[in-house]
C-alpha cells in the first residue's frame, strides 16, 4: 500500500531589515512604472511581524513566505501572490486583496474586517519538495485544505471569491457580502454571518452546523446538500424550496439524535471496551456531536473519536480523554479541571477560554514489548484565554498553537515542541520548560 509521506516544516530564511526596504522601495516603483524598479520576489522568507501597513504590494510575491501577525492594515495586495503562506493573526483591516492567491494558506484567527477580497481565490494549495514530501509551516494541517478559522472578517467584500472545501470554523462574516462567493463543501461549523450578503452564493455540501445566519440575505444561493443542522436562520431572506434541498435535522442529524438518545449507553459500552481491551463493548464514535454544555465530570473517553465534536461549555472535570481523537472539537469555555489528556490528539482544537487548571496534557507512556511514548497533539490548537494554571504540557506539541492572554502561572512545558508557539500576553509565572 502507498502512504503519504510526513509532512516537513517549510524551509523560510529570514532576510535584513535593510534588505527589506530596499525590496519594498523598488517594487513600489515597479507598481508605479517608474524606471529601475522591480517587482518583489519575498517567497520563503520569514517576515514574522513584519510592518507593511499602508504600502502598496500589489502584484509582490510572496509564496511560502512565514507572515504571522504580520501588520498589513490597509496594505493595497492586488493580485499578490500569497500561495502557500502563513498569516496566522495577521492584521489585514482596509487591505485590499483584490484577486489575491491565498491558495492553501492559513490565515487562523487573522483580523481581516472592511477588506476587499472580491475573487481572491482561498482553495486547496500545497508545496512539495523534489521527493514529493508536502511542506508545511509549523502548526499548518497536515491536508492542503486553506485554514481560515477563527477570522473577523466584519464588513469584508468576498463577492466572486473562491473558498470551495476551506476550513472556515467559528469566522465572524457579520454584515460581509460573499455575493457569488463559492462556499462548496467549506466547513463553516459556528460560523456567524448575521446581516451578511450572500446572494446567489454556492453553500453545496457546506456545514453550517450552528452557524448564525439571523438577518442574512440568501436569496438565489444553492444550499443543495448544506448542513444547517441548529443553524439560526431568524429573519434571513432565503427560498424556502431551496431550504428543502438542505440536510436538516430531520434527515442529516437523524443519526447525531440516535447517538444522543443512546449516549449513556455508549459511554457504558465504550467504558466496557476500555476495561476488557476491546474483547467487549464497542468503542466510541461521538464525532461531529453536539455535546455543548452537557455533564459528562469523571466520564472514561480515553481513546474516543470526538473529532469535530462541539464540546462548548462542557463539563469535563476529572474527565478521562487519555488518546482520544479530539481534533477540529470546539471545547470553547469547557472545563476541564484536573482532567486525563495525556497523548490526546487536538489538532486545530479550539479551546478558547477554557479551564485546563491541573490537566495533564503531557505524554503518555505506552508499556510493552515497544516501549513508546505518545505525545499530545495540540498542533494548531487556539487556547486563548485557557485558564491552564498548574497544567502539564510536558512533551506535548504546541507547534503553531496559540495561548494569547492566557494563565499558564506554574504550568510545565518541559520537552514540548514550541515552534511558532504565541504567548502574546500570557502570564507564565513559575512556568517550566520555557527557557
């Protein structure tokens, strides 16, 4: 059987501030057609919190290049070239992005409010080295899949934009126009698009589980196959036979209803499984579940599939998640005091503001005739605002995930992978391992 190959971190050199200007300066007079110029070629370089607030970079290359929180308020990148590039929290307020190429890149949790993005194109995109090994930058999903989770994008024009399978979970689009923007099969789990316009937009195959579209302007968008399972659709203007080619909770949440209405058995079942080593019971599949705010202190899920679960609000103290498959979950404002996540699997979790005081989200050791050691997941994870006092990330990888304004007084990091790890904020009092 062929596998895919290990993803690799993505090559970036950094480049001196000087060399910087000089680049800026010569390709604005290339955009000005003024004699000597020349356009800018920045891809592969680091440009981590780089300042280009104002300048004009249209056209500017800047394929693969590492731009997170990069400040690009009002930055004119018409038709830039951004494939493949990190611009996780980048600030792109008033940027016009006209026709940009973000193919592939990953703009987690950037502020993009009053942009222009008409026909920016925001697909699948991926790099390969010679041996067709996938590079990604640190924290990046291992699928080529564009991330833009977790965006304000208030105000922001996407009319003719291309977005088809993007991962848009919990993006703020109040008051946005997404006019022919296509939306097929995205992922838009949470996301809120209040008074949006979204007329004769393509939503095919798109989740909109719990999405809140109140006041939105539906009118001539396919909504064939969309997943509106809770979604809030008060006073939206959309036509009701197009309603009728969505999966509603009377068809696609069918099977999300029979799992909850049996989920004291399952969990009885799963505990079962655990205990006898799968001999009997059956192993929990709970993912894609709403789970937001139910009592579930002390529960055994170690090795559950919870992917994609909506775990908001949850009670989860003293809980049990021991190798559980919790990637893409929303645990938002759950508690999770004092729980078991060792070698947890939370890839692109969103944990914002939630209480991880004396959690273990340290390693877990595997005995046998191969001893192995199973590190928890938290690649990509937002826990901004975590109330993770006291919590272990012992050997834990937190490539590229964010714990901005975080309390993390006495947690331990010892032996985790911290590349492209933010801290903006956070108090790390008596924190271990950082050094």
């Amino acid at each position: 059987m062929r596998t895919t190959p290990t993803p690799s971190v993505l090559p970036v050199t950094p480049i001196d501030p000087a060399d910087l200007r000089r680049v800026i300066q010569m390709h604005e007079r290339f955009i000005s057609g003024q004699a000597g110029g020349e356009r800018a070629d920045l891809s592969y370089r680091d440009l981590t919190s780089v300042d280009l607030r104002q300048r004009n970079m249209s056209k500017a290359n800047f394929a693969g290049a590492r731009m997170a929180r990069a400040m690009l308020g009002g930055t004119f990148m018409n038709a830039a070239n951004l494939y493949c590039a990190d611009l996780r929290m980048a600030h792109f307020k008033n940027a016009d992005l006209t026709r940009a190429d973000m193919r592939g890149a990953c703009l987690r949790g950037a502020e993009l409010s009053a942009a222009v993005m008409v026909e920016a194109d925001i697909r699948e995109g991926t790099l390969t080295d010679t041996n067709g090994r996938r590079l990604v930058h640190p924290g990046d999903s291992p699928d080529p899949t564009a991330d833009i989770s977790c965006i304000t994008a208030r105000g922001t024009d996407l009319t003719g934009a291309q977005l088809s399978n993007a991962f848009i979970v919990r993006a703020d689009f109040t008051g946005a126009t997404l006019r022919r923007t296509n939306l097929q099969r995205a992922n838009m789990r949470s996301v809120i698009l209040d008074d949006a316009v979204l007329e004769d937009t393509n939503l095919t195959g798109a989740d909109l589980t719990g999405a809140s579209l109140k006041g939105a302007n539906l009118e001539g968008a396919v909504l064939v196959d969309a997943d509106i399972t809770g979604a809030d659709l008060t006073g939206a203007r959309v036509d009701p036979a197009a309603l009728k080619r969505t999966r509603t909770i009377a068809d696609a949440a069918e099977n999300a209803d029979d799992r909850l209405a049996r989920l004291d058995g399952i969990l009885d079942a799963h505990k079962a499984w655990v205990e006898t080593g799968g001999k009997d019971g059956t192993r929990a599949d709970l993912s894609k579940l709403s789970l937001a705010g139910r009592k579930l202190r002390g529960a055994d899920l170690s090795t559950a599939g919870l992917a994609g679960c909506d775990l908001r609000d949850a009670d989860l103290t003293g809980a049990v998640l021991a190798m559980a498959d919790l990637s893409g979950a929303d645990l938002s404002n759950a508690v999770l005091d004092n729980a078991d996540l060792r070698g947890v699997n939370l890839q692109n979790a969103l944990m914002i503001g939630a209480t991880l005081t004396g959690c273990n989200l340290s390693s877990l050791d595997i005995v046998g005739n191969d001893r192995q050691s199973l590190p928890a997941n938290l690649t990509g994870a937002r826990l901004d605002g975590v109330n993770g006092r006291g919590a272990s990330f012992r050997g834990a990888s937190l490539v590229g995930a964010e714990f901005g304004q975080a309390n993390l007084e006495g947690a331990d990091f010892t032996g985790a992978s911290l590349s492209g790890t933010g801290f903006a904020g956070a108090n790390l009092n008596g924190a271990k391992g950082l050094v």
